[in-house]
C-alpha cells in the first residue's frame, strides 16, 4: 500500500530536507502492490545477499539506481546493496567477500564475474561527500596514509593533517544515511522483508515524474562536491529527466568548481559521461551549463574559434557514433574516445609541425603529446589510453598509400581497426576524401591474390618509388673485386 506523508510537495525541495543532520521522520512506504520492482527483475545474486543478511537478523535494502532502473523499466547494470551490519560483519556472512575503500569502508561479494557492493548505513559529518561509494580518491596506495589508516579504529573519522579526509567511517541508520545521497531518484530502498519501497526524499514521484531533483540546498550540496553537477548532467542525459529549476540554476555560476576535483576523479566521471550511450546529450548539456570549458579546456577554445569547423562536425559525429555502438552493445575504447575530444586541438598543434616540415606521422604522435600533457591537469589519462590514441592517430597519413604490395602491411598493424574506423569519422565529418574510406573498406572484403592485384594496379602516389626498379641496398656500394696485386 502507498502511504502518502503530507509533508511532501513534489513542486519545490521540501523544507525538512534542510533541516539539521539529526532530521528523522518516517517514510512514505509504497507496498509491493503499487510499484513494479520485482524479485524476477533482480539478479540472483544480489538476492542471495539481501536474503542471508535477513536471516542473519540484519536490516537489507536494494537502494540507488537500481531501484530506480527497474521503476524505469531499464535493466540495471549493478545492484547495491545497504545494511545496518558493518562492513567485518557482512564479511564473516560470506567467504567470497573482500573489503574494500579508503574513505569509506565497503564489503564486496564477489559471484563469479558478479559482484555485488554491500555499504553500511551512514550517518552525516557536514563535510564533502563523494557520490560514488567506494570510489578511490587520488593517491590511492601512499605508503604513509595506508599506514595511518591501519593504526586507527575502522568506526572513526579520519583526516590528516591538513585536514584531508581519509577515511569516513560513521556508521548510522537508514533514517541518517537517505540524507548522504545525492538525488530525489537515487534515495529509494527496496525492503526484502516486505518487498516494499521506502521513500524518505519523495524519490518515488519524481521518478514517476522523470524529474531530477537534488536533496537538500542545491547550492551548498554543490559546494560540497562539485561533481554532483556532473552526475545531474549524465543523469538528465542518460535517463531523460528534466531537471528541477532549484537543481539547474545554479550549476552555471558553480562549474569552475571542477577546476578542484582531481584529474583522477574526472577521468571516471568523463567515462561514464561518454560511455553510456548519451554522449551526444551529455555533450550538449555540459556546453549548455559551462562545465565542458573546464573539463577540456583546449577543445573548448578549438570549437569556440570554429563552432562550425571540421572538429566540431568530428567531434558531434564521432559521439552520435559512441551513442550507437553502445546501443548495438558494441565494444567502446576511451582511447578512441578521447582521440573524438581532442582531435580539434591535435589536428591544430600537428599543422604547425606540417608547415615547419616535420614528417606527417611524427607531427602527429608529437601534437599528441604536447595537448595530452595539459589536458592531463584537469582529466587524468593514463598511458594506457594516451599512447594507443598517439598510435591511432599517427597512422592516419597511412591511409593515403595505396600502391604496392608495402601498402597491404597496414592492414596487419594492431591498431588499424581503430585507426580505420577514425578515417571513415574524418571522411563522415569532410575532413577527409569518402573514396579513400571506400578504398580501404573494400579492399578488406577482398582475398588476398585479390588485394595484391588491387594494390599493383594502383597509380603510384607521390613520394613512392618507381615501379620494376630496384632499390640500392642500404650500408654502401656492395662487395668489391680483390685486386690482383693486392698492397703490401
């Protein structure tokens, strides 16, 4: 049965929930009649959590947006899970259990490829507050910090001395921890005692509504943690919500906060921005609300110099391409992804090399490195992606040799799927000739006496050496004739 508290008003931020941190009141409870979470929807394994926690005497709750997919009719891609036992306490429930985090202590279950994410209930300090829950902050691993963190006791808070927080550990009930939460539609809890909903945030209209609306004063929840203002925008762009005026207005005025949050945080926030199949929109939005200027700064000047050019067209095509391949379920590559964001700015930093006489291929990798090196100051990118897109992009002068049997090696080379997907990005966006995208795709549908054939009845391109000469090895003129009367 739905039990409607008067006290909500899903047109504005309801009072109370700027009230103090020791606010409590009862929730609003939505019987397993009147909402459409379903055990059938949920994974066996996060059942088989939320069951052994139950008759182990502990409160289990699903919470966050797998509540909220589900009200959706979206399939969850994860389902969390929050408790009143500790994090020592889940883990003597279950041998496949590892604990993890630095900031705040969580119990990972671990169900073969599966894992399903167990936090105890929170209560509220004041200070900043990450979304994510068990997200490494930066400087994950510092020998001195993981040493502190060993000496103290798991249920404190603990800062350094610069009053850093490194581990937050007050542990509290489910009526304390609804407030740590960001969104209206991510406060929702699933009761696997009575497969009821508890909503303490009015969560549960606003979901009904698609509105996304944020807990408590917008700006100060921003002020806490700027990268709330990135959530709302993938959250408006992946769920199609409309945003609550008091939500939106003051993001705006906010986004320089970001320039603050960690590259490495960043980094995480820019995937899941881009890689969840509204790239486009979130794209759009974070232009819209001034944040991209302080994500990308380099491709925000790039496109503002030339909101109609070549990289703007690539950018906007290679994201509506990213939208669709994870639509497909498709495999998707940040290096790729980061090769669309920055070409603008590479394309630039390469043409000065190419006007200084500096071989295509080398100008590129080098234009790579230079934007790569600032860009790394806001969004970290790790070597991993930085030096496969360097590769990538270098190949792309390869594309134009087309005759001899020399021109077939590339189709060989590691990165040439990727590298042959970014040219028919290029030719999509004019920057380069569609028949050079059509050769390349053809000659991959060929046999192999079928591409030799193709190759050496191609017109020799300039630059490249006559055909049926040979040419003069390498290392000097070769072996000479003894002398008949050799010196002494």
């Amino acid at each position: 049965m739905y039990y409607i508290d008067p006290r909500f008003d899903h047109k504005r931020t309801p009072s109370f929930l700027n009230d103090s941190p020791n606010r409590t009141h009862e929730p609003v409870i939505i019987g397993r009649p009147d909402h459409a979470v379903s055990r059938s929807l949920i994974a066996s394994s996060a059942l088989k959590v939320l069951y052994r926690l139950k008759d182990a005497g502990y409160q289990g709750f699903l919470v966050g947006g797998c509540v909220r997919d589900i009200l959706l009719g979206i399939t969850p891609k994860d389902f969390d899970v929050a408790t009143d036992a500790s994090p020592d306490e889940v883990r003597s429930l279950f041998r496949n259990c590892r604990l993890i985090g630095r900031r705040f202590r969580l119990a990972h279950v671990r169900f073969g490829d599966h894992i399903v994410e167990v936090a105890t209930f929170r209560a509220e300090h004041g200070g900043e507050e990450p979304d994510d829950e068990g997200s490494i902050e930066e400087g994950e691993g510092d020998a001195e910090i993981e040493a502190e963190l060993a000496a103290e006791p798991d249920d404190r808070r603990v800062l350094d001395d610069r009053g850093r927080l490194l581990r937050d550990n007050i542990y509290g009930t489910i009526d304390q921890d609804v407030w740590r939460r960001d969104f209206t539609c991510n406060a929702l809890y699933y009761n696997i005692q009575d497969f009821s909903i508890w909503d303490y945030a009015g969560g549960f209209a606003d979901v009904e509504a698609r509105v996304l609306r944020l807990i408590g004063d917008p700006e100060t929840r921003y002020r806490e943690d700027p990268v709330r203002m990135l959530r709302a925008v993938r959250f408006q762009a992946k769920l199609g919500f409309s945003m609550d005026p008091a939500t939106r207005d003051p993001i705006p005025g906010l986004a320089g906060l970001i320039d603050g949050v960690p590259p490495a945080r960043l980094l995480d926030e820019a995937q899941k921005l881009f890689l969840g199949g509204s790239a486009r929109r979130a794209f759009e939005l974070l232009v819209e609300y001034r944040m991209f200027e302080h994500m990308f700064p380099a491709t925000a000047r790039h496109l503002a110099a030339e909101p109609d050019g070549m990289a703007s067209r690539l950018l906007r095509a290679g994201l509506e391409s990213t939208d669709q391949r994870a639509a497909d379920g498709r495999t998707l590559t940040p290096m790729f992804l980061f090769a669309v964001l920055l070409f603008g700015p590479i394309s630039v930093a390469a043409q000065r090399r190419f006007d200084q006489g500096v071989p295509a291929n080398l100008a590129i990798a080098e234009a790579c490195d230079e934007v790569v090196s600032t860009q790394v100051r806001r969004i970290s990118l790790p070597k991993r992606y930085s030096i496969p897109m360097r590769e990538m992009l270098a190949l792309q002068p390869r594309f134009h040799r087309r005759s001899g049997r020399k021109a077939l090696a590339l189709l060989t080379h590691p990165r040439f799927r990727a590298a042959y997907d970014f040219l028919l990005l290029r030719a999509a966006a004019g920057a380069e000739d569609p028949a050079l995208a059509r050769w390349w795709t053809e000659i991959q549908e060929l046999s192999h006496d079928e591409r030799i054939e193709r190759v050496e009845g191609m017109p020799i391109e300039s630059g490249q050496g006559q055909p049926g000469k040979r040419r003069r090895r390498r290392g000097g003129r070769g072996r000479r004739k003894p002398a008949a009367n050799p010196p002494a």
